[in-house]
C-alpha cells in the first residue's frame, strides 16, 4: 500500500502528503520528488512549494490544458506526482548536503525568552544555549517571511511551546516553536520563544540570491559574544 | 513618456500577473488582486497579457501625463475623468499630452487597473514588476506610489494621434459576465472541509457572508457567527494559494489574496474558483456574499473558457490595432 495522499489545492494547484509527521526519511522522499519534477516539469509549472512531509505543485490551468489534451489538469498533475513520487526515489541521493554555521549572539539583550525556556526545561542559561548548538538542523520548509527556516528537531528539553501572544521581533532573531527552531530573516511580529540574535542577514533584496537557505539544507549554530556580533554586524554592512 | 502623480492615492501600486517559483526562499507571489481586469486592461492596449499596470484603490491618485498615451481603465468604477470629463471604463483612449486623470467617486467594485500601451519603465524583480510591500521590493522601489512619483513608460510604441484632449477607440471588452451576480461566489471543498461539523457545514452553504473591513492585499476576512469544529488537529503548515479558505482558531474564515504567505497551518475548509477570484476581488468592505460549492471539474471548466475568451479578445484587439497600422 502506498501511503501518500494527493488533494486539489484549489483549480491551479495540488498537494501531495506523506503525512503530519515531521520525519527526516519523508522529507527525503519530498525532496526526490521536487528534483524529479524540476527535471520533468509538467506543462505550465509555475512553483513547488516544499513543506514538512508534502509538496505543492501550482501550475498555469490553460497553459497544461493547451499542452496536454487531458480531460482535467487535476488528473494529469495528480499522474505526474505519483510518477515523481515512484521516481524521485532515485534522486534523493544527490540532495546537496549544504550545511550553514551560523553565529548566534545569546546574551540578554538579544535574548527575551532564554530565561522562559530556561525555567521551562528545568535548565541554567548555558545548559539551553548548549544544547542549542549541540545539533546539527534539517531545513524542512521557508515560509512565513521570505528566509524564514523552519528546522528540527531541537532537544525535547528545550522545545518551549509558542508564546500565547505573538509580539514585534527583531530582524535576525532565533527562536524556538515546539521542536522547531527558526531564524525572523526580517522585522516582524511572532509568537516563537527568542533565545537569541545572529547578525548574519537571511534576506538581502539587494543580492542574488536574495536567500541563501533552502528546504533540506542544514544549519548549525555556534555561539558569539556580544563583541563578535557587533564586528560580523560591522563586517556585513 | 511618463505619467507623474500630482496627488497620492490611499493604496496604488504597481502589479503584473505575479512572481511565481520562489517558494523556496518563502517569497510570496503578489501581483494584481483582480487578475482578470489587470488582462483585459493589456489587452485592450495591445500589450501581453502579463503587463504591469496601476492597481488603485479608492481614493486614488491624480495622474499627469507628460506625454501622448494609450490607455485604458478597468475593473472598479471610480468614476475616472480626463481633465474634469467623464471617460469610459473597459475602453482603449488616447490621452493627449498635459492631460490629468482624477476619479472622482467609487460607484462600484473596489480595484481599479490602468494599463499603458507598452508598460511601465520597472525593472523586473525575480522576474516580476510585482510591488511586495512587505518586504520592500519589486514595483516602484518596492512600495505604494505617491506624490510626484513619475512612471516612466517602457517603450514608446507608436498609438494613434490624439486629436483633442481625448480620443477614445471603437472596440471594449464585455465584462459583465464575469462580474455578473458580484454576491454568488463558487469555491471547491478544501482538505479540512470535514472538520467541520455538519451544522457549520450547512452555514457555509447557506448563510450569507460579509467582507470585514478589516481585509486587505493579503487576505479576505468573512464576517459570519463562529464556526465549529468536530475536530482539533495542529496541522504542519503546507503550500497554500489565492483563493485558500482558512479556518482561523476563533471559528472565522480568511480567503488568502495576492500577497499570501507561501506556507499555512490553518485547515483548509476551500478554495476560491480561481474565475471567481475577480469577482471577491471587487466586493468592498461590509458587501456581502454567499458560497456555493463546485467540483474541481466544473472550475477548471469555467477557468479555461475564461481563459480561451480572453485570447480570443486578444486577438480581437490586436486585429483593430492594426488597422491603425499599429
């Protein structure tokens, strides 16, 4: 039995699903699936959106059914992910395994919610911090805010639920969801658990790419001090 | 060969048909809110089908043209005048030189698209002209247009002489079909449609909606008694589209517009028919509507023919231009 879904997305987009599980070896298989269909796009393709455990195809519907003669684009798309699903298999080896280290700044002017997760997980500041770079994290999904990681798994002592009332955070700011773990590329209110500051820039409208970070890259952070942020601050302006 | 704003509008932007396969680095879309009056006001004038144009919301700016043009105006009707006359909507015009485009009243719809011949002098984006606001980028320096601003237009392709202030062509685009019955709004069942329990499935179906003020570019709030749910899942966010109907934790729905995010974790109880994305585009704040739901079938039925009419229009167009040796 295979064990995916597929559903319409509206009349111009579909999603196929693995699940709502957060599972390295399913978001492999995601991304097999994207390599394959970038490299045999359905007619009138217009973006795959890459998440946990699914991926979104949206495509142009007059520009499939010019091409394609298919009695609905619904159909022929829903064809061509299972055949991506079958033989994306085989392109899940070349996932380019780019890893990022990225310098955080935890020191407490940056760092509003260490305490919280801190009392939360029954842990002194540095145990949090080390724990936090400790890991190395899998990029499953951008989304929210253009550069906006969402990474897993951090350590279940860590893993602070959402605050209840999102509040403005600071462009570059790391936080913690559950067992998420993600980077605010931008100023933006948010209700993730702030641990801390890196002075790296996620999104650069000016540069291309204007994001470096991709779905199924990897991250790791290592702690600066507050001396080293500002110098890496001055180095990027 | 520019138009100049002598007066900010409340929200006018520059928008194409919208910046597409960047998801990857969480960019979202944009582009225009009504894609069909954006089309019709291109092809009117003779351009492709994804030109940039002036989208507008009311109060909108007064514009200066510094140069002879071809234009026309669609979608809502704000009641556009050309140096103090009343001009036509879903019609090319040529406007002579120093001439000033006002719109004096909102009488129906809530966007308005002008469209050059030759398009806007923006430089692409990611491959869009597309204004992203949130993120300052894309469109005209990334933002909304304001007082003294100056649209360069792209190219100066030759139109027909303008004779007074005003000539306008003899041919227009029929739109009443597509905006006929503003309040009938179709959309196809969402993932998470069976959440909800059959009472407030019944109230999707039956009960009328009105827009909330408080929408925007980004999303269009529905005002309606709360809505129940049999079930109470956290979903891992996943893609969304224009026209995704979410159900927000406080029961209430959101249809996801232009400038949505790329990735959601609400259930999704539908999605807009992309041929009635128009029509949702134009209700104002406090109009109201009712939902009926379709297979995917009939929407990618009413989506092509749309579509095909449209090229057909196209054609059309491009036909009358060229017996004006344009």
């Amino acid at each position: 039995m295979e064990d995916f879904t597929i559903y319409p997305l509206g009349d111009q987009a579909l999603t196929f699903s693995l699940g709502n599980s957060i599972r390295q070896r399913d978001h492999e298989r995601i991304q097999g699936m994207k390599r394959w269909l970038e490299q045999h796009p359905p007619p009138g393709l217009t973006d795959i959106v890459v998440a946990y455990s699914s991926l979104t195809v949206v495509y142009d519907l007059y520009q499939l059914r010019q091409a394609t003669h298919s009695s609905t684009a619904f159909e022929f798309v829903s064809a061509a992910l299972r055949e991506a699903f079958h033989r994306g298999t085989d392109h899940t080896a070349d996932v380019s395994q780019k890893r990022w280290e990225v310098p955080v700044c935890y020191d407490q002017a940056f760092a509003p919610d260490l305490d919280h997760v801190a009392r939360l997980g029954n842990l002194s500041t540095a145990e949090v911090i080390t724990l936090h770079t400790a890991r190395v994290y899998r990029i499953f999904m951008i989304g929210f805010l253009p550069g906006f990681p969402y990474m897993a798994e951090v350590d279940a002592s860590i893993a602070a639920p959402r605050r209840d009332q999102p509040r403005q955070v600071e462009a570059g700011s790391v936080g913690i969801a559950g067992i998420q773990t993600g980077i605010y590329p931008v100023s933006s209110p948010g209700g993730w658990q702030i641990i801390g500051r890196t002075p790296l820039k996620m999104f650069d409208r000016g540069s291309d790419p204007p994001v470096h970070l991709e779905p199924g890259h990897e991250v790791r952070f290592y702690a600066v001090t507050r001396k080293e942020f500002e110098d890496l601050s001055r180095q990027r302006a | 060969m520019s138009i100049q704003l002598i007066r900010s509008g409340i929200l006018d932007t520059i928008q194409d048909q919208g910046r597409h396969g960047y998801s990857k680095w969480g960019i979202n879309p944009s582009g225009t809110m009504d894609r069909y009056a954006a089309q019709a006001a291109n092809i009117l004038v003779g351009n492709a089908l994804d030109e940039a144009v002036m989208e507008m919301h009311f109060p909108s700016g007064e514009l200066l043209f510094t140069s002879d043009a071809l234009v026309s105006i669609t979608g809502a009707d704000f009641t556009p005048l050309i140096n103090s006359k009343a001009v036509p909507l879903w019609k090319p015009m040529v406007v002579k030189k120093h001439s000033v485009l006002t719109f004096q009243r909102r009488q129906w719809g809530y966007r308005c698209y002008l469209s050059v011949r030759g398009g806007f002098g923006i430089t692409p984006w990611l491959g869009s002209r597309s204004t992203n606001m949130r993120i300052s980028a894309g469109g005209f320096q990334g933002r909304a247009l304001k007082k003294d601003d100056q649209l360069n237009f792209r190219r100066q392709l030759p139109g027909p002489e303008a004779h007074d202030d005003l000539r306008i062509l003899p041919w227009r685009v029929n739109a009443q079909p597509v905006y006929h019955d503003m309040g009938s709004i179709c959309f196809v069942e969402g993932r998470e449609w069976s959440w909800l329990t059959s009472a407030s499935q019944q109230q999707v179906l039956s009960d009328p909606f009105s827009i909330a003020p408080s929408s925007d570019r980004m999303g269009c709030y529905l005002q309606h008694e709360p809505l129940a749910v049999q079930r109470t899942e956290q979903l891992l966010s996943s893609g969304v589209s224009m026209g995704t109907i979410q159900l927000l934790p406080a029961g209430k729905l959101v249809v996801l517009m232009a400038d949505h995010q790329t990735t959601g974790g609400y259930p999704r109880i539908g999605h807009i028919i992309s041929a009635h994305l128009p029509k949702l585009s134009q209700l104002a704040p406090h109009e109201s509507l009712r939902l009926r739901m379709i297979s995917v079938a009939d929407a990618e039925k009413m989506l092509f023919s749309l579509q095909q009419e449209l090229r057909a229009l196209q054609r059309a167009c491009l036909d009358k231009l060229s017996d004006y040796d344009l």
